[in-house]
C-alpha cells in the first residue's frame, strides 16, 4: 500500500461505467488535497468565516452514500448533508423528476398562479402526518428551510390561540433567523452577538435519560411544573418539540414523555408542534419519528430530507389551526418551488416503492450492533441511542457523564483522513451522530465502524 492510500472495501460497482461513483471508500490524498485547499484559500477572500465548513473538502460529485472530492477522494457520508440526502445523494429518480419540472416550469410564485406540484405534495404529507384522517384532514403551506417551517409553525398557532408564549425544550435547536435562534438551546454560536433575542420565549427542562435518571413520567412532571411558573399555560401559544432532538445530541426521551406533554396542551388549548426538520421523512423507520411515541401533534414540521437534497419545507397541520389565517398572511416567493415539490413527490413515492421505512430499520439494526461493540471495547462511549438511520454515542470522561468533547474531536478528525465525514452534537458536542442514507450498504456501515474503532484505538480510549 502506497503512502496516503488506505485500502477500503472493493465494491461490486467497481467495473461499472466512469459515470458512476463506487460505493466504497477510497482516499489518494491528504484531507483536504491540494484541489481543495487551493478553492479553500479563493474562498477566505470572498466568503465571511461565519459561513463555516466542519471539512474544507470540497466535493465535485456524489451519489448515494459517497462523496467524491475535487481530489478524487472518495469519502463515505455518514451526514446526509445533515440530514437532508435521506434517500442517497443525486438519487436518480429526484434527479428525473427534477429535470423534467425544470423543462415545464421553473416559477410562477403558488399564491400568484399555482400549480400542481404543490397540491400533491400537500396531499403526502396529509396521507402521512400522524393523526389525518378524512373526518379530521391536515393541511400544508410549503416553504424553504427548517427555520422558516419553524417560524411559520409559531406563527400559525400565535394566530390560532391569540396567545404569544412559545415553549421549548433544554438542548433544542429550531434554527438561525432571529426567532429560531432565540429558541435554541445554545445562544452561541448562532445567537452570539446579533442582536437583542426575540421575546415570549420559554426554555423548559428536557427528558435525557443518561443524564437525569426519570422516568418519563417524572421528566414529564418537572417540564410541565416548570411551564406553568414560568409562562402560565394560558399565556403559551405553542409548545415545540423535536421528538429526537438533533443539534443537541439525538436525544430520545423516556417513555411516555412526549405523550404527557401532549395531553397537558390539549388539556390547556396549547398548541403541540412537532419539528420533524432533522428526524422526519423516514429516517426513524417510520415516515415521522413521532408515530414512534404514540402521539398525534397538532403541527408537524419537514424540511432537510423531504426534497431529495433540494429546498423545501412544510408545515401541515390540523385544518381548523391551519384555516385560522387570512388569505395573503401564509407564504413567501420561493416556498413551494415546482423544482423542489416534484423532487419530494418522487422522494415520497420511493419512501414506499423501496419500502425505505424497512431500510432504515436495518441501518438501525447493523450500524446499532457495530456502535455497540464499539461501546464494549471503548469506556469513553457511555451510551448508543436514536432510531433508525439516525443514531448517536455520547462521548465522556471514562467511569463518569462527564463530556469529553476534546475526544470527539480527535475522533472526527482521524475519520475524516480516512475517509469518513462524521460531525458532532450536543451542547457541549459531547455526542457523534450518525446520519447515514437509507441506501447505505451493510459493507459501507462496518467499514465506517471499523474507522471509528481505530479512532478510538489510536486516542487509547
């Protein structure tokens, strides 16, 4: 083996037409090569360090579960661009559906002249949101990005409830924009400096079960006694809750939790919004993760993977929530983009064509049983959690909880060099989290097991 190549898998597309992108990893340079650090230092003159990249490589192309770098390395992507390449990068049937919008219609603006693109992805998301029924139907505005999904989300129910409170939970992450920011758990970096924070917010305790030790019962309890001194529950318009936190670590919560938390706002005319940004769109196994705590919210909000990697996000709620606003209050000029709504409509044709939903029990299934074993070899990986394609393991000090985020960080970086694009979660990025593609192969999920062990291995944890 030559110097600065690592031996990965050989797959059996390998033969297949130049075309294609191997689904293997294959690393030829250092990480960045020069190709991309020379894009990289062109970028530092015309790009602000605001806009940060977690691995200055920059990628020429990918497709499914690989990226492919302006080098010519081939990187496995445990990310998902966060979350977003659910289905695999360049998956060919969004990239038909894509192409062949883009030859009829590119934009008119929906609330000027519509188009049926839209409808039908409305009419998804209605057949798959928790609770639709014909007697009690949802509805659905389209928009762009997590956030705005997220803005809209409060902003449909502050009109529905005439209330203003907002409530949220410890280690939440619901955006950048000025509301979004202000609701985050963490205020730096993304509220740091900008600005006076947006009111009416309320930041209740969460159930994190390594940490806290309660039932769901008991995390429940302290969460609503907490909203009730705090805000009243006659002044809350809405709670929003990520049922499987993303930033903050992939946090799952005790059982019977989120159904607590449920009954308490129907019971007080509440608002329950479930932001599904990073854990909907079948990446839990299920087509939202909160089918998976027995609770129907009253809002659910998608973006990240509902497109197949383009922009697009919805808020589908109940109709009488929904109908609440005046013609001319919902919309924006880019929101429901008929590029975007075909890509989802083939996204969510696929969802049950490949039958993804089992796809994403069996990453959970193999990739879960390799961080297990890796969780008995290492004393720094204090727990394995999440479900389905979107898994986690808490990173501490060996024998305590306490973070170790000087850890991750090594780790992350050691599998980057070897061709694997981890990132890290949690308010003190104690956590690695794993997004890998529903399309992702078993070969693929041990080798990135294997990188992680030799991580470990190398840090003596």
């Amino acid at each position: 083996m030559t110097e600065g190549t690592i031996e990965a898998p050989v797959s059996s597309e390998a033969s297949q037409p130049e075309t294609t992108v191997p689904q293997a990893r294959r690393v030829v340079t250092a990480i960045p090569g020069p190709r991309s650090q020379a894009i990289h230092a062109r970028r530092q003159a015309v790009v602000p360090p605001g806009v940060h990249s977690v691995l200055p490589v920059y990628i020429e192309r990918a497709h499914d579960s690989i990226l492919v770098d302006v080098d010519g390395n081939h990187i496995i992507d445990v990310c998902g661009g966060i979350g977003v390449t659910t289905i695999g990068h360049t998956d060919d049937a969004v990239v038909a559906a894509a192409t062949a919008q883009l030859q009829k219609v590119t934009h008119t603006l929906f609330t000027m002249t519509p188009y049926e693109p839209y409808v039908a992805v409305a009419e998804h998301l209605a057949k798959n949101v928790p609770g639709s029924t014909e007697a009690a139907p949802y509805k659905t505005l389209l928009m762009n990005s997590g956030a705005e999904a997220v803005e809209n989300g409060v902003k449909i129910a502050r009109k529905f409830t005439g209330r203003p409170g907002v409530a949220v939970l410890e280690h939440a992450y619901h955006g950048r924009t000025m509301l979004t920011s202000s609701m985050n758990h963490k205020g730096a970096p993304y509220a740091l400096g900008y600005g006076p924070r947006a009111g009416d917010i309320y930041k209740a305790p969460n159930s994190y079960p390594l940490q806290d030790g309660l039932t769901g019962a008991e995390a429940a309890a302290r969460t609503i006694a907490y909203l009730e001194k705090s805000a009243g529950a006659e002044d809350l318009a809405c709670l929003v809750v990520e049922p499987i936190q993303g930033e903050g670590g992939f946090i799952v919560p005790a059982e019977g939790f989120l159904p607590a938390l449920a009954e308490w706002c129907r019971e007080n005319g509440i608002v329950f919004i479930a932001d599904e940004v990073q854990a909907g769109m079948a990446r839990t196994g299920t087509v939202f993760s909160i089918e998976q705590f027995g609770v129907q919210p009253d809002i659910v909000l998608s973006a990240k993977g509902i497109a197949g990697g383009l922009p697009l996000a919805g808020i589908t709620g109940r109709a009488e929530i929904m109908d609440k606003s005046q013609p001319g209050g919902l919309g924006g000029t880019f929101g429901g983009n008929p590029v975007s709504c075909a890509a989802a409509v083939a996204v969510f044709e696929q969802i049950e064509s490949q039958d993804l939903l089992a796809e994403a029990k069996r990453i959970e299934r193999v990739f879960g049983a390799g961080l297990e074993r890796l969780k008995a070899a290492h004393p720094a990986i204090a727990e394995v959690r999440g479900k389905g394609a979107m898994l986690a393991i808490e990173v501490v000090q060996p024998g305590t909880l306490t973070p170790n985020p000087e850890l991750v960080a090594q780790v992350i970086d050691f599998a980057a060099q070897q061709g694997v694009l981890l990132l890290s979660s949690g308010v003190h990025n104690q956590a690695i989290r794993f997004l890998p593609s529903l399309k992702m192969t078993d070969e693929l999920l041990e080798d990135v097991v294997s990188v992680l062990d030799a991580a470990f291995t190398a840090a003596g944890a």
